[in-house]
C-alpha cells in the first residue's frame, strides 16, 4: 500500500483561476431563478468566490490530514482513505461514495466510526473505517476499457478489501451507487461481507403492482413526477456520456453548474423562502467537492458509469441489510417497495438529511450503523 498525498500543482491552481475569469456566460431569463437550471445570479457569485477567495492549498492540507492510500487493483490504481478503530476489536466498513459525490462527501463520518468513545457511542462499536474512490473518480484510475459498472467495480473493491488490505470479513456502507456497489458485493461476496448499510433512493417505478398500497401509490406518482423534470441529466449520462464530457472536463463553470444543481435539489435544504444549497453546505464544502472534480479531470469518467452500470446483469444480495431512508432523499420510498427487489432486515426512517446523507447529518448515519453492526460483529 503506497501512502497517498494530494499535490495539486501551481500551474494547474492558476489555470483554474484563469478560466474562471475568462468565462463567457450565457444569456439567461430575467428572474427565471433556478427554474431553468442553475441560477445564473448564485453561479455568478459562487465562481468569484472561487476565483478570487477559495482557498484550494489550505483544502488541500485538510484533506492531507488523513491517511490515504492508492493500492494498484488489476492494475490500475484505487484510491481511498484508511484510519484505523479505536476500541476492543474494530470490524473493518467499507464506506462508498455516489455521484456527484467524493470521497470528501464521507471524511465526517471517520472520527465518529473510529474513535465512537469520544463522540458519544461505545469503543466496542469502533470501526477501521475504508473510504473508497470509486474507479473513475477523485485519484482512482479511470478505466480504459468498456465494462467498468457496480458489478465490476464490486470485484475490485472486494480484492481491495481482502487481497491488498488483508480483511477476511467486513461491513459496506454506501449510498447512491455506491450503494449499488455495496449490493453487489454482497450478491457476489456474501461469504465475506458481514452486512451492508445502504441510503439512497431510485427514480424507477417499473412493475407495479395490480393492486398497490396508498404509500406505493404515492410513491409511484412521486416517480413519475420526478423522472418528468428531474432525470434528464441521467438519461445523457446512461446513453452518451462522451458528448457531455468534452464541455464539463473543459469548463470549471459548466462542471460547477452541472453539479450545484444537484446538490441544491438533491439535499434537505429546504427553508421558509425555498431551497438554499448553503443552508447545508458552505461554499469552501461545494468547491471542494467540484475542486476534486476539475484537477483529476474526472467528471467524463464518473458519468460514464451511468453508461456501463445500464448494461449490467445485478444480482439480489442476500446478507444482513439495513436501510437508513430519508423523506427529504429526493422522494420517500415506502419499505414495502424496497422489499421487492432487496433484503431489509433494519428499517430506519428519518426526516433530516438528503441524498448525501453522510455529509449533511453524520451523526445520525454513525448511530445507526454503530446499532446495526453491533449484533453482527
């Protein structure tokens, strides 16, 4: 294992900001606010804040605090993060990130795994917790191959956890896909993957059936509503991922545009004049997060895996699941739904926290795995 260090260069820290004062911008509607897309008065403001105030170097040290690693994984490298538990016994978790996410969107959930005695939990629920990149993102190697999908990249991580980082047996947590990785490890590994801890919801509603409940009903109608208004960026990304990515890997506005709109839908950040993205995320957390993006030109990679995850065969997992759902995660989904495609044996419902549930409440992501893993250990 090769300790890994975040080492952005200066000629590509200028080159940033040089673009981004050179952005030639789109008209816009007067007033449309975020109704056509980011809104042009928030993009604005974000990027002179990126040009002229965000810090990058002291983000870089920050994310330099932990204990990073790039491990060669049929040959070509996987990046991640690993800090080790505190306690009696830490069972080793695999934490996996989605899109747009990164691995930054899981950091403050470490100490709170690792070190459970000094944030409120016991020592015997401590965790050595793995922060994986998924391949195609952050400092992971993209693949230059087609095939790379949650099936595949199960197979790599399950190498990683067992061959490269020496665990016989280990726990997943993962949302958006990286909770479709997470399922097929267990599909494929249920030998060593002890149970798996999964948030996240999909905008699939194919099959229903002849005689639904009322929250299946709703939960259909919210679909159907959802995939009307919500789901365009999916369907370019599942189809021609290629054709996107020439102008986001080009533009650091574009990329910002096309990620900010999801972290502003995307998360519980809902207040009395609408939705704020900053009511859950400052600007240096956004910036950080779309930073990593842009210096590992990395966004024509992650969206391909729409493309490669749409042509795969998923198996059901079969090993102890728990999922931890929100009614502020795009939509609810009523366990019944759940249930006729996965296992769940744990059912939390809560109503704080979106889609990146791990970085907007860490707490209560902590808790309840230290709750669900307890008896499985």
């Amino acid at each position: 294992m090769e300790p890994f260090r975040i080492a952005v260069t200066d000629t590509a820290v200028a080159d940033l900001r040089d673009r981004l004062r050179r952005t030639r911008w789109p008209d816009a509607v007067d007033g449309a606010g975020w109704e056509y897309g980011t809104d042009p008065g928030y993009l604005r403001e974000i990027t002179d804040y990126w040009a002229t105030t965000f810090d990058w170097r002291a983000q870089e040290r920050r994310l330099n605090t932990f204990a990073q690693f790039g491990i060669a994984v049929d040959g070509r490298r996987v990046h991640g993060v690993l800090e080790r538990g505190r306690g009696p016994a830490p069972l080793p978790v695999l934490v996996l990130h989605g899109w747009p996410g990164s691995f930054v969107q899981m950091l403050d959930l470490l100490p709170l795994l690792t070190d459970p005695a000094a944030h409120g939990g016991a020592a015997g629920d401590a965790f050595d917790v793995v922060v994986g990149s998924l391949p195609g993102f952050a400092f992971s190697d993209a693949a230059r191959r087609p095939g790379l999908g949650a099936v595949a990249m199960a197979h790599r991580f399950h190498r990683l956890m067992t061959r490269q980082l020496g665990y016989r047996r280990y726990a997943v947590r993962g949302s958006d896909f990286g909770a479709s990785v997470a399922e097929q490890l267990g599909a494929f590994y249920p030998e060593a993957v002890v149970g798996l801890h999964l948030s996240g919801t999909t905008p699939r509603a194919d099959d229903p059936p002849a005689r639904p409940s009322p929250a299946v009903r709703q939960y259909i109608e919210d679909v159907r509503r959802w995939r009307a208004v919500e789901v365009g960026y999916g369907g370019q990304q599942s189809t021609r991922p290629q054709t996107l990515a020439y102008a986001l890997n080009d533009s650091p506005v574009g990329l910002a545009g096309w990620i900010l709109e999801k972290f502003r839908r995307w998360s519980d950040c809902e207040g009395p004049d609408g939705r704020d993205v900053e009511r859950r995320f400052t600007k240096d957390q956004l910036l950080t997060n779309i930073s990593v993006y842009w210096f590992t030109a990395t966004i024509g990679s992650s969206i391909r895996m729409y493309y490669e995850t749409e042509r795969e065969q998923p198996r059901r997992p079969d090993v102890p699941a728990a999922w931890l759902m929100s009614s502020k995660d795009m939509f609810p989904t009523p366990r019944e739904w759940v249930e006729r495609a996965a296992r769940v044996d744990r059912w939390t419902a809560v109503d704080r926290g979106g889609h990146f549930i791990e970085w907007e409440e860490p707490q209560l992501v902590a808790e309840d795995m230290r709750q669900f893993f307890r008896a499985l250990r």
